[in-house]
C-alpha cells in the first residue's frame, strides 16, 4: 500500500503499527446460510399466555414506581410543627 511508505507526518501510518499479513483475508461466506432452527414458532395460547405476563410484569412495576412518588408526597408528619 502507498500508506505504508509515507512518512507520519504526511499521512503515513504511525510508529509501531503492525505489519500487514503476506495473504489477504478471504471473504466472508455470504452464500452460505446457517442451518435451520430446531425451535418451533409460539403456538396462540403460548403467545397469548406471554404477553399477560408482560403486561402483568409492566404494571407491577408501574405500581411499585408509583408508590414512593406517592409516599413523597405526604408530610413528614408533626415533626415541623412548634
């Protein structure tokens, strides 16, 4: 590469930078596809069991976030009265 040669200061590569391989890499095999899954797809009742899940998942977690909001917001009690 004419990279190689250049000095530093003019572009070049830096002090210490590895040499390049002989060989080139060979490319990537795109052709070649991964073998097939040996999972099936969700049935309806397992989709349909999972997303309750979900959903229960997100609203106790909504809950359990609302809740110290909502404790924040009461007074401390009759602490800050004379």
């Amino acid at each position: 590469m004419v990279a190689d040669h250049l000095p530093n200061a003019v572009g070049g590569l830096p002090d210490g930078t590895p040499e390049r391989p002989a060989s080139s890499m060979p490319y990537p095999a795109v052709n070649n596809l991964p073998p097939p899954r040996a999972t099936t797809v969700l049935t309806d009742a397992e989709t349909k069991k999972l997303e309750s899940d979900l959903v229960a998942a997100r609203n106790r977690a909504a809950e359990a976030a609302a809740k110290p909001a909502a404790d924040a917001d009461k007074p401390a009690g009759d602490a800050d009265k004379p």
